[in-house]
C-alpha cells in the first residue's frame, strides 16, 4: 500500500509539474497550453542529450535541460504565441494545439531521440536501488523525485512571492494596463512567465526520466493527466495544481494496483474523474467558483 | 444573405466541379480514389466542426468521441444483428447519428456552463472517456475493435471500391448543401449575431445557449454520420483510430480550410485526404509540416485557405443587395419618427409598473458599485437617469437586463420578479436596451442587424431551415420586409447594404436603436444615445425617443447631454457613487442643492 | 513647459472626441481640467499616457520628449504618471506590494523609506497593508492608487477624478496632499467632476466641452464665471 502510495506521488509529481506549467501560461496569457506534456517529453529528451553527448551526469543534465527549456519557452512565446494572440484567444489556442503536432511528430526525427521510450541514468546509484521504508520497497529514484519536486515548488515560491521581479510578472499577469502605467513592460513579464513554464516543463520530464522513461508518444496522454490534475486540484492556484497533480498520480496507482483490475481501466477512470470534477466542483479543490462559472 | 455566406454558397459548385472531376481521373487509380474517399468523409465531419468553430466560436477537441460514436454503432450493428443486411446497414446508420446527436446536445449542455479553456478541456474529456469506454467495452472487441464489417449494402447492390468514391461524396454534398440552408436561414442568422456578439444578441432576445448546445449537437451528428460511412468501408473500427490525433486531424482541417464556412471545411478536408497518399512512410513529417502549416494559418491568415481566397476575390467591388424583397415597392413611408407597427398592447397592464427596482446592490469585492437603490417606473414615460461617472448608471442598466447577478435586491418587471433572469428571457418579455458603445454586429450588414432586432418574432423550425422548406424562406423574406420598414421610418434606408463595421459613429447609435426598436419593446433602456452626435443628430433622436414615447413604450435613458436630459424627460433620477440622491421633474432636480454639488462640488 | 500639449486630436476607433486641444503644465503648477461627462477629460490623459486612446494628429511634448510615439511605459520613465479613473490596481496582489511596485522604474535604494512616507500619509492603508487590494473600499482603493504612482516620483502626476467614491474629508485630504506634492515640485494635472473644489486648489484650469477648450484661465477667473455652471447643467439653453 505504501509502495502504491510512493509510486502513486512520483508519477503525480510529473502531473503536478505539468499542471503548474499549464498553470503559469494560462496566468500570463490567458489561454492553456495544450503543448505542455509534449514539451515535458521533449525536455526529457534534451536531458538525454546532455548525457549522451556531452557526457554529464543526469543532474548537470537536469540543470542544462531546465535553462534549454526556458530558452525554447522564450522562442515559443515570441514566434508562436505572440503573433497569433493577435488573432485572437481561439486563434492563440489552436496555435498551442498545432504545436502538440509539431512536437509529438517531430521530437521522433530528431537524431537520437527517435519514436521510443529511453531510459535516462539514476540520480544516484542505479535504478533499481531500494530502500526498505515500513515494510515496502521504495526506490530510491522516487524519493529524488519527491524532492525534486519540492525543490522546484520552493524556488518557485520564493521567486513569485518573495522576489520584487517575481511579484512584477504577477502584476502584469493580474492587471497588464495598471502594469504598464507604474512602468512594466507586460511583454517581457509575458515572456518570462512562458520561459518558466517550459523550463518547469523540461524539468519535470526529467526527474521522473530516470522511472518512467523519456521520449516516446506518450506527451498528450501525460498533458491531459496534467489537465484533469490542474482541474482537480484547481486550475487557477499553483497550490491546487500541485495538490491535484498528486492526487491524480496516486488514485492512478491504486486503481492499478486493484487486484483482477486491468491495467488500462486506469485512464479512462482518470478521465472520468475530470469529468466528474468538471460537473461538481469545476472550480477546483482549491478554487473560487466565480472564476470559471460563466 | 450575410456576405460571407453567400461567398460560401457560391463556392459550393465549383468544389463539386472539382470533386466530379477528381473522381473521373481517379477511376483509373485506386489509390486516388481511396484518398478521395476519405476526403469525403473527413469532410462530413469537418462541416459540422467547422459551424461550431467558425460560427459559435468552441473549439471541440473531442469531435473523434462522436466520429468513434457513428462508427462503432454501424460496426457493431452491422456484424452483431440478426437483421437482414440491407436493413442493419440504415438502421446502423440511423442508431449511431441519434446517438452521436444526443452526446453533441449532452456535451454542449454541460461544457457551455464553462469559459472559454474549461469548454476545451470539456470536450477534449468527453472525447477520451469515449475512447476509454471503447477500448475497455468486451462487446465491442475492447482494444482490437470490431473487424469484418460489411460494405453498405443497398437491396442487391453492395457499395465498395470505385462507387465508394461517389457515394461518400453525394452524401457530403447533402451534408453541405443542407448546412448552407441552416446558415442562410433563422437559425444561420443566429449563429451570425452570436459569433459577432454574443451579449448584444442575448440582449435582443436570442437564446444563444440554446443555439449553442444545437451547434454541438449538430457537429456532433455530423461527425457520428462521418465515422459511421467511414466504419462501413474501412471494415475495421479501432479504439486508437477514433481518439485525440483523429479530432486534432480534424481541427486543423478546419483552421486550414477556414473555420466558419462550409467551403472551407470542404477545402481542408480535400487537402488533409489528398495529401494523405503520401503514406505511412513520410507520416512524422507530414503532421510536424501540418503542425506547421495551422500555426502558420492562424498568424498569418485567420480565415484559412477559403478566406485568403475569399480577400482575393474582393478585389472586384462589392455586388448590389440582392435580398428577395429588394424589388417589391416599399409601403409609404413618410414621417420622420419612429412609429410602431401597433400601439402597445402588450407589456404592463395597466396599473402595474412596467419596471420596479427594490433594493437593488451591485457590489464588486470592496466596491458598492449601486447601493440600494429603489425606484418604479410608469408606462408610456420617459424617465432619465443621469449622475456624474463611475456613479453605477451602467451597472445598474446591466442589472435591470439581466447582465451579471445582483448582490442583493429585486428586480420586477410588468410585475414579474425577474431577479436572476437570463438576458435573453427578459427580452423575451417586451423589454429593449442599447450600450453605451452600439454594440452591433460588425460583419453584418445595417439590414441584418435590424433584421436580428426581430428575431424573436420569426417562426420557422430548426427543420425546415434544413431542408430550405417554403416557410423557412417566407419567415425570412417577412423578417427582411419588417426589417427595411423599420430602417425606412428611421430614414436609415439608405446604410440598408452597410456593413455595421463601417458605419460612421453617430450611425452606429441610429441603427443601434432601430435594432431594438425593431424587437417592439414596450421597455426600452437607452444607453447614452447622444454621445458622440452633432448637434443635427441629437435634434433626431430627441424627436425619436418622445414619439417612442408618444407610441406608449416607457423609456429609461442613461445620458449625459444636459440639454438633451432637461428638455425631453418627465423625471430624472441621479445617482451617486451608487445611491439615489434626487429623483424628480427636470427643474426641480437641476436647482437640488445636493445635485449641484454632486456635479460641480461644493464651495461656489 | 512641463507638458505641451498642441491641437489634439484624439479618440477610440471611428469615434473622435478631442478637436483640436492645446493645454500646458508648468513646472509646479497644478492644473485642473474640467467639464461635463463625455466631454473628453478622460480621454485627453489617456491620450497622454497612450493607456488606450489613439492620437489623431497633434503634438504632445513632455520634458522634452515626444509622447506621441513613447508608450506608456517610456512616459513613466521619463516622469509622467497617470493614475486613471478604474484605478487599475493589482487586485491579488497586497496593499504593500502594489505600492512597493509602483517604484518598479525608479532607483530602489530608498524604497521602504518612501514606502512609510505613504503611509505616513495614508493611515487606514497602513492599517491594511497585507490586504488584497480587491478588498478594500472604493476611497481606500483610490489612496493606493495615489500612492503608488507616487511611488514613481513622477515630474507629472495626471490624475482622473481622484475624488470619486471618496468621503467629503478624505477629499480634503487629497487634496492637501496634492497641494503639499506641489510645493515640493510635483506637476500635477487632475481631471475632476468636482469643480469648485478644485478650483480651490488648483492654479489653471481649463473647461472641456464637446472634444473642445470652451473656457480657460486662472482658478479664480473661472470660479467667478457664471458659465462654468452652465456646461455642466446644461444652463438654461433649451
């Protein structure tokens, strides 16, 4: 049960990230990005690179991957999202769709990468170590990844809450007329706020690259995960999008760990559960009603 | 007809042109032929995504759930029922478009109680649960599908290889000719203001939700109709087949072609299935360069293929108006006011305040935008409400239409507790109103806009839309007859052919009010009706709002021009930071001590 | 001059409101403009700030530089702040984060400094320093706004309706504040619907009517007027 329980986090802590990446764009530009899983699997992508290549060990990687990411959320922004949003929010949103194709398609051509799963090496040690935690085997690899993600929630923190850039870009994000009449360039706020999300992207797809592998086409499936856990949780609070991202992650594990219960019954219940929250609580666990009520 | 359908229509023969003469090349190649086949029924689907996208303004993600729908309902019934072929193949047919129907009017009903990215998400949900649902389904072959699946059979003839060609596109065309009937009609007129403005259309009593969830219904039938053809001369149904790169292929088939129009649908289903020959080999490409292609699209050409070609044709000047009533003779106009077609029989009966406000508090987190305010109007007066800025005239005007919730308070109209009330239902019951910024239906012209002004009095069905019956083409030529004599007494004849978006500003206000005039309120809000007029202007709406009120229609106005205020009201109320602070006769409230110093302060 | 303003002309998409307005701020003065509703006060800063207003043709020179062609965000660099009439404040975002934004483009070395000199000024938001700003009152989102874009330490302070939903002695307030940035060398230009008040305060002023100066002059020449009534009553021309 406590090995469902940790397997159930590990993989949740991919959704989590995935969900405050959807989170963070749709702050700063008011649409969702439906690109965000086929960006977490290309950041693991370029995680591979750095070690294959360059020769590095997965963490130099990790870090190499996360400032790739920024730059590439830097490029999306002024190439992709910045001239269509002038045809409008629809316009904006099917941009991002048409990136998913771009990616999930194209991440395969790229040489090294291809169209399978890969595996990225350990943090520490080998994959397969354990540690006996209550009478459970519990690898070692998901307990980095737990960190990780706690790592990564604290920068965040920090940077957005406590930095005076970081509460400038939520002001831009809040209020982009009062931004730019206290002197904010919204633009570059914008910029920024995409930057991070993919940044936070490529690092999620590489933390849990070591177990769950890197590259394959798997984006969309691990973007709507994503979604359902942004939704969840509640797509308008960094706090709910990580709580949802857990939540799916675990309830996903014990369905599978259901004895006589096929393996695949697990998605569809996971969508179900999206559904079931849009109906309920659309709001989110942690949400306010007016903000998605029409 | 809206310009833009009407290119849409005239596009129509050519692509049959072009389909006719693709299929007679693709005889000798059956590889052509195929591509054209499945062009065909990616068509059937995209049609109906298309109306959704172009004309309601929701992106579906999860069209494939309904195409999955059609499909597995043919493959099932078609290989499970103990029915003779030829009747299993229609009934197939028949059980799957119902179904897929009937999920297109469940999913509009529940993801458009959402904004704009949560309908998204919405649909793209329903399309995984279906997939869900398939691969887990025993009965229907869970992740291997359901294979062997008949050709349609028809009597003694079977429908496969070459035929198939011809088949699948004469059902397309039906598709596409009974999609251009529902644009040009009642309901396409709908879709229109709704795509243009949805808040001025809910305002004038279109129920736009309700033409919303018919929208999904419609694209949703489409696509269940797609997957069932496409089930039929597949042979196979897989779960993996119908899931989310199938409704991605879909909307960028409609974003490429141009969202909005059938043409365009057309186009893009034709690119996306020709270019599909290419094979297997070349797919990872194929879809980055499509990738490619839709974001290219959306930056540089928003109206897709069809639209690009559309701006090209432009070049020639625009064709005459030709509307049916345009030749009959006009009935004599003449006097320069705004007379209703009847006196006002409807509405309040007498004795009863045509409008009632109790207590009425709009708060905004910490700000008291209107602050208990109470007050009744009665019939056949014209009331002002005037007060300096940010004093709540305009939140109070919202309230009062059913535009945002109230606080607190009551809201009566013709005695009738109307608190809570969806804009289009207190419309519905007699009252007009007008925005402060003429909200009008920019791509349509003045005529369509006050033709959309008395949309609830057209009565034709969804049905005979369809089929283009007689009555729906009557309703629409008495819609034009009513609207021309509304522009003919406002003596705005003459901008008929107009389009909204390139009308002069002081225009704008004009056919702004036609349009709600031409609804027959007994109620009218008017919002600021003179700003931005010349003085000549004002002197004609001064003159149409008292014979408005001569008619009997009670008139609240929300005005600023003082002149205008103080010579044409009976009463004027002003408001405050959100309170009452005077309410009385034009003089008596201009020399209120505590009106005076509202506007120009204290200290004189 | 501070801001030169020559023949605007000003407005939203096809409508035009200002027809041609040429007004001036000195160093130090502070300058009011007002009128009645829909004469295009609002309009004219917002014009100036190029919040959203399209210039037409004209000029606008401030210190110096052109504002036609400076976006907002290069007028606050130079010096002119505009606190408009919706306020804009961040409205997730606390009390004491929106006014420590507001320095956003100025030398931040003496920030907590100039922070409590704001509240010096403005008590009740001391005393509501970790509030959002959605929860406070409409009198109390107005101080903030103030504040903030004091902030900035602007050479211009445009300020659109400062009094409104404000109680009679926070007015007061206001605009003793106001007169005190004055004599410590802030420019101000205020768009007010309260008149004669101030008329009180205020050094120029000129009277908007219809996209056009009608009337101009001293404060004391125009609160003398008998006309400045007229335009906003509509007088007795029927």
């Amino acid at each position: 049960m406590l090995q469902l329980l940790v397997a159930g986090l590990t993989v949740g802590s991919g959704y989590a990230l995935v969900a405050l990446g959807i989170h963070i764009v749709l702050r700063a530009t008011r649409i969702i990005n439906f690109a965000q899983g086929e960006f977490t699997i290309v950041g693991g992508l370029i995680a591979l690179t750095f070690v294959q290549v360059l020769h590095v060990n997965t963490w130099i990687a990790l870090a190499g991957a996360t400032l790739v990411g920024f730059g590439l959320g830097l490029l999306f922004e002024r190439l992709v999202l910045r001239p269509a949003a002038r045809s409008g929010e629809m316009a904006l949103t099917i941009a991002t769709i048409g990136m998913v194709s771009i990616l999930l398609y194209g991440h395969a051509l790229v040489p090294g990468w291809g169209s399978l799963p890969q595996p990225l090496p350990a943090f520490s040690g080998d994959v397969s170590d354990a540690v006996a935690i209550g009478g459970a085997s519990i690898q070692i690899q998901s307990l980095w990844v737990l960190a990780l993600l706690l790592l990564a929630l604290a920068l965040l923190y920090v940077f957005f809450d406590r930095t005076y850039y970081g509460k400038a870009i939520r002001a831009a994000a809040n209020n982009p007329a009062g931004a730019r009449l206290i002197g904010i360039d919204v633009t570059n706020a914008r910029s920024v706020s995409v930057g991070l999300a993919i940044a936070l992207a490529a690092y999620g797809g590489t933390i849990i690259g070591p177990i769950t592998l890197v590259g394959g086409a798997g984006g969309v499936v691990i973007a709507i995960k994503g979604f359902v856990a942004a939704i969840v949780g509640g797509l308008e609070s960094p706090a709910g999008c990580v709580l949802g991202g857990l939540l799916v992650g675990v309830v996903e594990k014990l369905i599978q760990g259901l004895p006589g219960v096929s393996y695949g019954i697990s998605d569809p219940i996971v969508y179900a559960l999206l559904l079931l929250a849009l109906l309920i609580r659309p709001q989110g666990l942690i949400g306010a009603r007016s903000a998605v009520r029409d | 007809m809206i310009a833009r359908l009407r290119a849409d229509a005239r596009a129509l023969p050519v692509l049959a042109a072009l389909v006719v003469a693709f299929g007679i090349a693709a005889a000798w190649n059956p590889t052509f032929a195929q591509a054209g086949t499945y062009a065909a029924i990616y068509a059937i689907a995209a049609i109906g995504l298309s109306l959704l996208m172009g004309n309601v303004n929701q992106i579906s993600i999860g069209q494939a759930g309904f195409f999955g729908i059609g499909a597995y309902a043919v493959a099932y019934g078609t290989t499970s029922w103990t029915l003779p072929q030829a009747a299993a193949w229609p009934l197939a047919v028949l059980l799957g478009v119902v179904s897929a129907a009937l999920a297109g009017l469940a999913v509009g009903f529940i993801a458009l109680r959402f904004r704009g990215h949560y309908l998204a998400v919405a649909t793209l949900a329903f399309g995984l649960i279906c997939v869900g649902v398939f691969h887990e389904s025993a009965i229907l072959g869970g992740a291997i599908g359901i294979q062997d699946v008949p050709y349609p059979q028809f009597g003694a003839l079977t429908i496969s290889g070459y035929p198939a060609y011809w088949f699948a596109w004469a059902v397309a065309a039906l598709v596409a000719f009974a999609s251009i009937n529902l644009l040009r009609g009642r309901t396409g007129r709908a879709f229109e203001t709704i795509r243009n403005d949805e808040l001025a259309a809910e305002v004038l009593g279109i129920p736009t939700r309700r033409f919303k969830i018919l929208a999904f219904a419609y694209a949703g039938a489409l696509a269940g109709l797609a997957g069932a053809i496409y089930a039929s001369f597949l042979g196979i149904v897989v779960p993996d087949a119908v899931s989310v790169p199938l409704s991605i292929t879909l909307l960028l088939m409609v974003v490429l072609g141009g969202s909005g129009s059938v043409s365009g649908a057309l186009i893009g289903a034709a690119i996306l299935g020709v270019i599909d020959i290419s094979g297997h080999q070349f797919e990872n490409s194929r879809e980055v360069a499509y990738g490619v292609l839709v974001i290219v699209v959306v930056i540089a050409a928003p109206g897709g293929l069809f639209g690009l070609l559309r701006n090209l044709a432009k070049a020639r000047p625009r064709p005459p108006l030709d509307e049916p009533g345009a030749t009959r003779a006009m009935p004599a106009a003449a006097t320069r006011v705004v007379a209703r077609a009847a006196p006002v029989e409807s509405g309040a009966p007498a004795g009863v305040a045509p409008l009632a406000v109790e207590g009425v508090t709009k708060r905004f987190g910490g700000l008291v935008a209107v602050n208990r305010v109470s007050f009744a109007l009665e019939r056949g007066t014209l009331t002002s409400l005037i007060g300096p800025n940010g004093a709540g005239k305009t939140t109070l005007f919202n309230a009062i239409s059913g535009v945002g919730t109230l606080s607190d308070g009551r809201i009566a109209i013709a005695g009738t507790d109307v608190t809570g009330w969806q804009p289009h239902r207190i419309a519905a019951l007699g009252v007009g109103r007008t925005f402060q910024n003429a909200r009008l239906f920019g791509e349509m012209t003045v005529l369509e806009n006050v033709m959309a002004g008395s949309f609830r009095r057209e009565r034709t069905s969804f049905g005979a839309d369809l089929l283009a019956l007689p009555s729906a083409r009557r309703a629409s030529r008495e819609a034009i007859d009513r609207a021309r004599a509304t522009l003919a007494r406002l003596e705005l004849e003459p901008l008929a052919g107009t389009l909204a978006r390139d009308l002069a500003f002081g225009d704008r206000r004009r056919v702004e009010l036609a349009r709600a005039v031409a609804a027959d309120p007994w109620l009218l809000l008017v919002d600021e009706p003179a700003a931005g007029l010349n003085a000549n202007e004002r002197a004609t709406l001064q003159r149409d709002l008292l014979a408005l009120r001569d008619d009997g229609v009670t008139l609240l106005l929300i005005e600023h021009d003082m002149r205008l205020v103080m010579s044409i009201s009976e009463r004027v109320m002003v408001l405050k930071f959100g309170t009452m602070i005077a309410d009385g006769p034009p003089e008596h409230v201009r020399n209120d001590a505590a009106v005076v110093a509202a506007y120009l302060g204290t200290g004189a | 001059m501070l801001l030169d303003v020559r023949d605007l002309h000003a407005g939203y998409g096809a409508l035009d409101v200002l027809r041609g307005v040429s007004i001036a701020v000195d160093r130090g003065e502070m300058v009011a403009v007002l009128g009645p509703n829909g004469a295009g006060k609002s309009t004219l800063l917002r014009a100036i700030s190029h919040l959203d207003a399209n210039v037409r043709s004209g000029t606008i020179a401030f210190d110096g530089h052109d504002l036609v062609r400076a976006s907002t965000v290069d007028g606050v660099r130079f010096g002119c702040l505009h606190v408009p009439e919706g306020r804009q404040l961040f409205t997730e975002l606390s009390v004491d984060d929106n006014l420590r934004l507001g320095a956003f483009s100025v030398d931040r070395r003496t920030l907590d400094a100039d922070v409590a000199a704001i509240y010096a000024r403005f008590p009740s938001l001391a005393e509501r320093k970790a509030q959002t700003a959605f929860s406070l009152s409409g009198g109390e989102q107005q101080m903030l706004a103030i504040g903030r874009a004091l902030m900035a330490r602007p050479k211009l302070l445009m300020l659109d309706e400062p009094s409104t939903g404000l109680a009679p002695q926070i007015v007061e307030q206001i605009f003793a504040l106001l007169a005190d940035l004055k004599r410590n060398g802030t420019a101000l230009l205020i768009v007010e619907q309260n008149a004669y008040l101030t008329l009180q305060h205020a050094d120029r002023a000129y009277v908007l009517e219809g996209g056009v100066i009608a009337l101009g002059g001293t404060a004391a020449e125009l609160t003398a007027d008998p006309r400045v009534r007229d335009i906003y009553l509509g007088g007795s021309v029927t």
